[in-house]
C-alpha cells in the first residue's frame, strides 16, 4: 500500500508533521473527496476486514466505503503519519430515538495534548476532531461536543437547527480492525441494518453535503436542503460526475 497514492487520493499532503491543524485538514479533505457509500452492500459483492483490499477499492478504484473501511484505512493512514491512534466501538443512535446493534460502528481515537475523536466514516456528522473534554466544535453541519455518560464511554452529541442529540455512544477501549467482523458482517446482511436496502451515497462539501440516497438527490448548503427525483440514467451520471463511483 503506497501513503502517497492514498493522500493524492483525497488531495492531502504528507508534509507536515502530526499536528491538530494537519489533522483536522486530513478529515477534512478526507470527507469531502471520499465518500461514504453502501453500494457494494447493496449489490451483495463482499466486503472483507482486510486493509490491502479495502486500500484497492478506496485508491485504486476511486470508491468510498463504509465505518470500516473508511476508518479502517485512514486509522492506518495515521499511523504511518506518526499519530498515536487507535481504533474505537461505537453504538449508533438512529433518528427513530432507538440504539442500533451495539459497537457495530468503527471510529478513531487520536491522543495529541488530549484525546480527539476523529471519523470518517459516519456519513452526515462533523468534519472535524471533536475534543473529549466538552468543548463544543462548530462547523457547517452543526456544533459537536462530546459528553462523558460512564467511565470511558462517551456520546457524540450534534446540536443542529435548535435539535440537540447523541449520534452515538462510544468507548475509548481499543479495538482492531478485525473486532468488526461481526459489525461488518450484520451490516451486510441484516434487514435490521440501515445499509442493507436502498444505495446510499454521501460526503460532505464545503457549504455542506450531498446525497444519493436511492434515487433522490439531496444538496445541503448553509442548512438547507433541496431534493430532486431521479431517473436511472442521472443517477449514474451524478455518481460518476459529483462522486466519481462508475459500477
């Protein structure tokens, strides 16, 4: 696997040393070149907990992925940086006010002066490092904080538009890529998963995302949303030109 082929991917420079700045703008640029999607899932094709063929679909074939996928290489990403980082469970909160299967999301711990949560592979949520300690973190999806709920268990809270809510519950117990099997495994196959029934198709911009969830299209800028129906045939012109997925 080669560091610089994977930063050119998402337009990121290795020049820095590890750093809160250079690691806020590798989120950053990460999110928004690199998508989270489901339409292997959806298309019932494999995903394995192997960082060699997760690097080939996400580098070489200008993909995203999916929690761990996308955090899973990027973990490994950081660590090749120099960062002290380490693989975290997390248990998704859903918008119907009901936890999702337990520790079935990856996400990434980073200890600088102080731990940061750092994911790439949430779909709609910051774009930024988020501080354990509380502090509140605003970018243009909304002000993230994290609060301490039991000893090392926190939740990742989006105050946005007046609504304040958890995204999710996580523990800084380490974890490695291959403690997902299960996760990956459940989000393959379950109808209970939120991945398992229509495509969905994200990243963030810099005035806010986009989507393609089946075949609506969504653009968010500043706050406000706009959908448009879809046909097939611009659907598959919106993946390849505005995320550059061509299946």
């Amino acid at each position: 696997m080669d560091i610089e082929k994977y930063l050119n991917r998402f337009h990121a420079s290795s020049d820095s040393k590890p750093s809160l700045h250079q690691l806020s703008e590798l989120q950053r640029l990460h999110m928004t070149k690199i998508p989270f999607e489901n339409l292997d899932v959806i298309r019932r094709v494999p995903i394995y907990l192997n960082l060699h063929s997760i690097y080939d679909k996400i580098v070489l074939r200008n993909r995203g992925g999916y929690c761990y996928e996308l955090n899973g290489l990027f973990h490994w990403l950081l660590e090749q940086l120099g960062y002290d980082a380490s693989l975290i469970a997390a248990t998704v909160y859903r918008p119907n006010g009901r936890w999702a299967k337990p520790e079935t999301h990856a996400a990434i711990l980073v200890q600088m002066d102080e731990p940061y949560l750092v994911d790439v592979g949430f779909g709609d949520s910051t774009i930024l490092p988020i501080p354990l300690n509380g502090s509140p973190q605003t970018d243009v999806s909304g002000t993230y904080s994290v609060e301490q709920v039991g000893k090392g268990l926190f939740d990742l809270i989006r105050n946005r538009n007046g609504d304040s809510r958890p995204l999710y519950r996580f523990s800084t117990n380490m974890k490695q890529l291959v403690d997902f099997h299960e996760g990956c495994v459940f989000n393959q196959v379950s109808r209970e998963s939120t991945f398992t029934h229509v495509d969905i198709v994200t990243k963030a911009t810099a005035e806010g995302r986009m989507t393609v969830k089946d075949y609506e299209f969504t653009v968010t800028e500043n706050g406000a949303s706009k959908t448009t129906p879809l046909s097939k045939n611009e659907k598959d012109a919106i993946l390849s030109d505005l995320f550059g997925i061509n299946i």
